[in-house]
C-alpha cells in the first residue's frame, strides 16, 4: 500500500485515517469523517478560491440550525468521529459557530477548522478553540507579508495571520501526537516561489505542525490555467518534498498528486460533504452530488446506489476532480 506509518501520526487530528481504518470503515459501511459548510460569508477575497460559487450564490435557501445539528447527528450515528469545517466562506462568521463546535465536541466528535485566522482577533479565541477540542486548519500560503495580503486581497492580513499562528503555538496546538494543528498552503502558477514552499514544508516537519500542500483544486476561481499548475509542474514539486523527507527524516513513500508529504486522502471512501445548502457530495471539490437534505436523510443517501458506486474504488489519494482536469488540458506527466 505503500503507506509510512511515520506519516500517518504527522497527519493533522482529524484528518489521519489509517488504511486500516479506512478498510475496516468499508467493511462495515461506517462513515468516518462528515464534511461540512457553515456561512457562506467571508471577508477576504482570495484570487483562487475554489469556493466562490457557493459564495456568490443567490438563489438557493441554507438549511437552518437544528437542520445542521441534526445532519452531524446523524453523521455521528453513521460512525463519523471527525467533522471537517470546511467553508464555503468563513465559518468562525458563522453567527452559530461556537454552537456548532460545542455540539460537535459534546459528540466526542474532533471539529476540524479551516480558517484563515482574519476573525481571530485574540488569544483568548484561541483558548477557546484549543479547549473545544478543536483541531485548525490555518491558511499559510507564505511569510511574505505583501504576497499574503495580494493572495487574499486584503491589506494587513499576512502581518495578521503570522500573529494568529504565534497565539496556536502558544496554546499548544502542536504538542500533542497526531498533532492539532495544520497550514493550508496552495501551490498557484503565478505566486509560487518554491524554495519558500519547501522551506514552509521543513518548518511543519521540525515543528510538528502537518503541511497540507498543494496544488489547486480547478474550481471556481481557479478554474483557470494561468493559475492552477499542470500536473507535470504539480508532480515536480512533490518530488522535491519527497526528497526532502527521505533525505532528512528517512520518511519513504511513492507521492500521488495533490498534496505533499506522502498524505493520501481517503475522504471519498469513508466521507460525505454538505453544503451550506444541504446539498450532499462525495467532496468539496468535485462535481458528484449524492442527495439533498433534508429531503432525503443523511442515511439514506449515504446507502443510496449512488454514493456506494462513487466510494467504491479505494482514493488512495486520487482526487478525481484534478485528474479530470489535468486530463483535459495537460498531455504532461501521466501516472
Ligand atoms: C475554501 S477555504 C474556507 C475556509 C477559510 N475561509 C479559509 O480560507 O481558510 C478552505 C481552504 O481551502 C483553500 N482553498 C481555497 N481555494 C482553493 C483552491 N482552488 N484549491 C485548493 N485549496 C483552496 C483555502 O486557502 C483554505 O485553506
Ligand atoms: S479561500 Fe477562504 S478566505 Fe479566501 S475567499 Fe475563499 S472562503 Fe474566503
């Protein structure tokens, strides 16, 4: 399976499904991991954000509240352990937020936040977080100060962002193994600077903090070829992080394309994703729905003929949505 499982204890608390787990999960048709949006609001303006459909969406009504309650209920009764925070916008505007979390800890359940820190605005936040259970997702796309306020569109969010990560390494969001703490950094044609991707990469390595670093996911705003890398650009730069990890840290692994550092994802196998609309997906990026909810329960679509077709094949990593779009527009590198 080609699996370290050096690296498995690197992944961040809420996203370190074994293999065997995975297995396990799949022989018993138990969910592992839901997925889900709060707010679709957000206030920075990120010039690649896969999400901006939903964002910009006029039309279609969210679900309430006690619907969203009632959908990790039922993730919960399906075996998921793990709710993966994911957007549309940012959730910590969410005006439900601390709801949500609190509800999803009462469930022994590990909130996993992605955020990109500009609503937290104190370290006492972060305390709250860190006793919540919570583990953070930060985006990190880079130290620059000036590239990180362009990326985002935002004046005073790199210098932000940096204190944000100072006030998590305070509280103690690293010190635990698997860790609690991870930075989103997104790989992009035309703001990489790959020694600095590398760097970034090191740093989480020595400071037991897990990099999800990547390539774009080719939707909404990044559906865009002066943006998002080919494959063959994608795949080079994992080479490099593979190196590294063998080199340094005597980590061996064969890379599957997106992320860095020998992680494969397996959300697909044992995961759904929902909107802030109740739509259900096999993931956040892909173009599979599954159902909608409430008119269907989150039970019966997870055994509906459609979603066991999609889980089916092990991911192993393969994320269908880049795959499909390398495969269009790039003759490069093929696995
Ligand atoms: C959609 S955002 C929502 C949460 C929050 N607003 C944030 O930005 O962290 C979740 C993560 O996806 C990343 N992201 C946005 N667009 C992306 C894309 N096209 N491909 C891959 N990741 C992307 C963001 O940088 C962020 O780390
Ligand atoms: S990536 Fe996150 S912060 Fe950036 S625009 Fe999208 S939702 Fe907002």
């Amino acid at each position: 399976m080609n699996y370290d499982n050096k690296i498995g204890t690197r992944v961040v608390r809420g996203l370190d499904f074994s293999p065997e787990s995975v297995d396990k999960a799949r022989s018993e048709n138990k969910m592992l991991v839901l997925d889900m949006d709060f707010t679709t609001k957000c206030n920075l303006r990120c010039f690649y954000c896969d999400r901006s459909p939903d964002i910009n969406e006029k039309q279609k009504e969210e679900i309430t509240l006690s619907e969203r309650k009632d959908v990790i209920f039922q993730a919960n009764r399906l075996g998921a352990w793990a709710v993966g925070i994911l957007g549309a916008g940012e959730p910590m505007l969410d005006p439900a937020f601390w709801e949500l979390i609190e509800y999803i800890d009462s469930l022994n359940m590990v909130p996993l936040l992605y955020t990109s820190g500009w609503e937290i605005k104190s370290i006492d936040t972060v305390k709250e977080l860190f006793d919540h259970n919570v583990s953070i997702m930060l985006k990190y796309n880079t130290e620059k100060e000036f590239l990180a306020d362009k990326m985002v569109g935002v004046k005073g969010y790199g210098s932000h962002v940096k204190t944000v990560m100072k006030w998590l390494l305070a509280a103690g969001f690293n010190k635990s193994t698997p860790t609690r703490l991870a930075i989103n950094v997104v790989a992009t044609k035309n703001t990489l600077d790959e020694d600095e991707f590398l760097n970034l990469f090191i740093w989480c390595r020595e400071n037991n903090i897990y990099m999800h670093g990547q390539s774009l996911i080719p939707s909404g705003k990044a559906d865009n070829i002066q943006f998002t890398l080919n494959k063959t650009e994608a795949v080079s730069l994992l080479q490099k992080g593979q190196q590294i990890d063998q080199e340094r840290y005597g980590f061996n692994y064969s890379i599957v394309p997106p992320i860095i550092g020998g992680f494969r994802c397996r959300k697909v196998n044992v995961g759904m994703f929902i909107n802030a609309y109740g739509e259900v997906w096999d993931c956040n990026g892909s173009g599979r729905k599954l159902g909608s909810f409430p008119e269907l329960t989150l039970e019966e679509i997870w055994n509906s003929n459609k979603a066991k077709k999609v889980r089916e094949p092990l991911q192993e990593g393969f994320c269908h949505i880049r795959e499909s779009w390398w495969g269009n527009i790039d003759n490069g590198w093929k696995m």
